[in-house]
C-alpha cells in the first residue's frame, strides 16, 4: 500500500511541477486546478473527511459553541466572494514566508512545512515562526466566519503510534499558539493524520521533508452547518 501511494505521489508532484502560474498581485507561485486536484488538495480532503465523519451531536455542539462566542454563518451568496477575499490576503501576507497558500473550492488551506514550524522530531514552534503566525492570526481574526481545522502530518519515519501522537503534539501547539493570540476557540478543532496523508515521496529526504508538516484548513461557516 505504501508502495502504491508514493507512486501516485510522484505522479502528483509531476503533474503539479507543469502547471505553476505566479500570482501578478503578491508574486506567489500558484497551482491550476487540474494540480490542486491531481496532489496538493490531499490535506483538504482529509480534513473534510474528517469533519463531516463526525456524529450529529458532535455538529450540534460545535454550532451551539460558535453561537455562543457570537460566530455567525454566511450567507450562501456571499462565500465564494468572503473566501477569495480571504485568500487574497492570505497570499499577500505569506507571500516569501515558506508557508503555501492552497485553494480547493470554497476551502483555504496554508501547508506549513516541518522545517520553519519545527525543530526535528520536536513539537515546540520556533520562535522564528512566531512572527509569521502572528500575520496569519490577524487574517483569522478579520474573518472570523471561518472554521479553523489545524492538522498534523508526518513522514514515514518511525512507528505508526510514534508519528500518530507526534503529529497531534504538533497540531495542538499550533492551535494553542492561535488561542494565545485571541482566535476565538470555538473557530478551532485539531486532528492529528501521522503518516497517513503524504504529499511527497517518502523515500527521499526531500520529500520527507515536505511530509512533515501542519495544515491550516479554513473552512466557511454555512448557515446549514460544515
């Protein structure tokens, strides 16, 4: 299986190395569609797998808590617009910083790769890294009609329950760093993937590298719920 996935990896990451166009506004290099499709958007999917798996009750509660701290939906018309605001100004802001800013429908996701985040094998954030979360918190913080899902991800190095439980360490101090900063709480949920989302092959330093990782997914709060 894991053969199998490194395969389908190579072939993403080839798909996506001939379909990069730069953004005129921030001079951010971009991904088509057809890219985001073939290999980049695997976070995305993940954590929409994730969210929707979960029970009823477990919704119910999330909309209660988001009502609660006076988080409200948007309209239906207006999410494609919020949301390319939104990531307007996201690539602006990150523009040079290592983080990737990825649009996959009506979702934002900001891959932050294990080298600037953390140090090897380690959950505490670089303090290097402060600054760039402290602009991407003041984006959060204008929208904040946006689900933050932050999730974990690692190589393939190591056990299973090893990278599982690294990757919801790592995943919980970015979301612990966010709360710090005022991001509201009810906005977050963390999940932990370990190895089982690559976006790169394994069998290369290089791709270990890009592996190892935290994904911002900002996900519109719909007034008929996530």
């Amino acid at each position: 299986m894991k053969q199998l996935i490194v395969m389908m990896t190579v072939a993403s990451l080839v798909l996506v190395s001939g379909c990069q166009t730069f953004d005129p506004y921030t001079g951010e290099q971009k991904t088509s569609n057809t890219a985001k499709g073939a290999g980049i958007g695997a976070g995305v999917g993940a954590v929409l797998g994730y969210m929707t798996s979960r029970d009823k009750s477990s919704k119910e509660r999330k909309k209660r808590m988001l009502q609660a701290a006076g988080i409200g939906a948007i309209a239906g018309g207006g999410i494609g617009y919020y949301m390319d605001t939104q990531e307007a100004k996201l690539r602006k802001t990150l523009r040079d910083t290592g983080v990737s800013v990825e649009r996959d429908g009506d979702n934002i996701n900001l891959i932050m790769p294990g080298n600037i985040t953390f140090a090897t094998n380690g959950s505490d954030l670089n303090a290097d890294f402060y600054k760039v979360l402290d602009s991407v918190v003041l984006v959060l913080q204008e929208f904040e009609k946006t689900l933050i899902v932050v999730a974990g991800h690692t190589d393939s190095t190591g056990s299973n329950s090893y990278n599982q439980a690294l990757s919801e360490r790592r995943a919980n101090s970015v979301a612990d760093y966010l709360r710090s900063r005022g991001v509201v709480d009810a906005r977050i949920e963390t999940v932990g993937f370990g190895e089982d989302h690559p976006i790169a092959d394994n069998a290369t330093a290089e791709g270990r590298a890009l592996n190892r990782r935290v994904e911002l997914s900002l996900l519109p709060i719909r007034e008929e719920g996530y």
